[in-house]
C-alpha cells in the first residue's frame, strides 16, 4: 500500500503536506464563507460546496498525472501552448470590445472570462497565460543562455512577455502586474542584461502611472481605470468609518483574535462580497484565529523555499527556471491576497492559492504544482543515477548561444 501510494503521490513530500494543509483549509471555510455569494446569487450552498469538491478532486488527479509526464514535455509543449494562450487572450478582447459597445448604456462590460465551454462551462484564460507565458519564457531562457546579455536576446524573451501581459491587461491589471513581475524577476535570475530589464521595468511603470494619471485628470473610463483608481483611494483612505471591503475584512481579522470564534461562527464575513474567494483569508482568521493565519502564511512561505531547494538540486536548467517561476507566482498571488486582506494592499482580485473557491485558479495552481512535482521526482531519479553510476539524463532543450538564430 505505501509502495503504491509513493508510486501515484510523486514528488516532494514536503509540497505535499502544504498542498494538502491548504485544501482541507479550502474545504472547511468555502463551506462556512458561501452563505452571502450563495444568498446574492440565487446558489444553493451544499450544491456549491459540492461543486468545489469536484473541482479539488479533479485538480488532484490533474497535478498527479502532470506530476507523471517528464519535464522534456513542458519543453517541446511550451511553444504551442504560448501560441494557444495567444489565440485565447486575442477572442477575450475581441469579446471584451464588443461587451463594451453593447453594455455600454448599461455600464456594465463584458467580463474575463469564456463561457459554454464544452464539459467545462466556464475558464479564465488570463490564468492559463500566466502559468504558460512562465513556462515559455523557461524555455526561451534556456534556449539563449549563452548569449543573456546581448540586446537582441533580450528582445526575444521580453516581447513574448509584453504581449501576453499587455493583453491581459484591459480587462485584468492585477493579473497582467503579477505575471509581468514573475517573468522579469526569473529574467533576473536567470542573468539577462540587468540594464535592459531595468530599463524596460522603469519605461512601463512610467507608462502605467502615466496612464492612471491622465484618466483621472480628464475623467476618462479606459478599459476598468475608474475601478483601479476607486481601489487605490480605497486604500489610500484613512476614512475607517466606511463600509468598504478593506475595512470589513480588517473588523473580521481583529474580531478573530487569537484563537477566533470557530468554523461556521463568521460574522464580518457575511458583509463581505467575495469571502469566498478575495477575502477568504479573513473569514479564516476570523473563524480560526490569527495562529491559523500565521500557520498559512508560514505554509506558502515553506512552500517557495522547498521550491528553490528543488530548483537547486535540479540538473536541467530548463527545470530549475521552471520552478522558480512557477513557484514565486504562487507565493507571490498568496502575498498579495493576504495583503488585501489585512489592507496592505489595494483590493486586486487575485484569488488564495489552493484556498479560494474557484475553478480555472484552482484547477491552474495545482497544474503547475504538478509540474513542480515532476521536476522534484526527476530530481529523485537523477540522484538514484548518480548514485549507482548510471548517466544522467540529458536536458531536454536545446543548447544555443546564437542570437543570429531564427527567432523561435
């Protein structure tokens, strides 16, 4: 029996355990957060509980046979998956442009995702270029290692980048942020010219302030830049007297406590628009108290240190890249979520890894947590290799330094 659990549950034991700990999280307070989404939304609460039980199981049979493939596979299925990914991000702006013009009298514009989907329903594609967009920039990184610093390198691993952050963000400056701070930190470390990536970074961060900037002054509504903008003065408020989100969900943290109030006795919860989902960090401080809380955060901080360690110890650079990604996306959604919720942050949308209810974001962490688990089984087999005196495995990319290369 332990043999052939070792043999499905591949990987990290240590990710394991976290991944575990975060879904019996998700299990016990999506039940006990449901009830205002449920009550706003027509939804009945067991039948809602049930379909997020689906969506953990089916995540859990995706990351285990993800967790089987060998990493050459993300390599050679990264390009065409980029170009997927492109193709998806293209329809939502087409149908974003056109919910504009015919919700327009309405106020109300066409949302992030794609509906009536076959056997699926509905999915988010900004969460499926996020994860992809990092695994292709692994492999083009891998692919131009020799040659990081030259500027024409730069361009084929920046403009890919660009492109899909650029389209995500109309509809969803959040996610475009996060993805774009990922790829340019895993360009960071994996040596591309620090001159040209700083340089881009302060040109677009110019370009989004400048952006903000001017729908304020001239009263403009581009893409959602009156949401952001209310957001930011949200936070920015020292009004805490408000029934805002921000302030609610800190009312929800402080009357945790400690130890909190239990599962299912939440009260600032049932206030809070989505505390299921953005603010389920505070229903879980508030139900089970500020240990629970720091138990969490404790949880993903473990979880990207056991990244980097299975990044060091992998052979391949393209797995090493791989994870690193991957592995700061996660931590880095995790941050961000957190910090709405204890009001460090402006409210965002990003969702509590592992934890939140929902289905495209759960389904997509544990995708690429399932990667990670592959690379870590490699690590395994490599060094049970190593130790018998068999050959190494040979990295499955190519090796390439050229800049004169086609580009890929």
């Amino acid at each position: 029996m332990a043999i052939a659990a070792k043999n499905i549950f591949r990987g990290d034991r240590s990710v394991w355990v976290v991944i575990i700990f975060l879904s019996i999280i998700s299990l016990i307070e999506v039940y006990s957060s449901l009830g205002k989404a449920a009550y706003d939304h027509g939804w009945s609460v067991t039948w809602t509980m049930f379909r997020h039980l689906r969506i953990v199981l089916v995540s859990y049979l995706i990351m285990i046979g993800i967790s089987h493939l060998r990493i050459k596979w993300f390599y050679k299925l990264s390009r065409p998956g980029y170009l997927l990914c492109f193709v998806l991000m293209g329809v939502m702006i087409v149908m974003s442009f056109y919910g504009h013009m015919s919700d327009s009298a309405s106020g109300h514009a066409a949302n992030r995702w794609l509906d009536n989907i076959p056997l699926i329903g509905q999915f988010q594609p900004s969460e499926i270029a996020k994860y992809v967009l990092l695994v292709y920039l692994a492999r083009q990184l891998t692919k131009y290692r020799d040659s990081l610093k030259d500027k024409e390198t730069f361009k084929r691993l920046m403009i890919p980048v660009l492109l899909i952050a650029g389209m995500i963000f109309p509809e969803n400056f959040s996610t475009a942020a996060l993805v774009f701070v990922a790829c340019v930190v895993l360009m960071f470390l994996a040596g591309v010219n620090r001159r040209y990536l700083f340089t881009t970074v302060g040109v677009i961060l110019g370009a989004v302030t400048l952006f903000l900037i001017v729908c304020v002054v001239f009263d403009l509504e581009l893409f959602r830049s009156s949401t952001w903008v209310n957001r930011i003065d949200e936070w920015w408020s020292d009004d805490k007297d408000q029934p805002t989100q921000t302030n609610m969900a800190k009312i929800a943290i402080a009357s945790g406590g400690l130890t909190g109030a239990g599962p299912g006795n939440t009260v600032q919860g049932r206030f809070l628009n989505e505390s299921h989902t953005d603010f389920i960090y505070s229903v879980i401080i508030e139900e089970m108290g500020g240990f629970v809380g720091v138990l969490i955060l404790l949880a993903y901080l473990f979880f990207f240190i056991r990244c980097m360690i299975i990044s060091k110890n992998c052979s391949s650079l393209f797995g090493q890249l791989l994870v690193l990604g991957l592995g700061f996306v996660i931590f880095l959604q995790a941050m961000i979520n957190m910090s709405v919720a204890t009001g460090y942050f402006p409210v965002t949308g990003q969702t509590l890894p592992l934890v939140s209810y929902g289905g495209t974001s759960y389904v997509l962490t544990c995708t690429a947590i399932g990667i990670i688990l592959a690379v870590s089984h490699k690590n395994k087999i490599d060094k049970l290799k190593l130790e018998s005196g068999e050959d190494d495995e040979p990295e499955p990319e190519p090796q390439t330094g050229t800049t004169n290369e086609s580009n890929n």
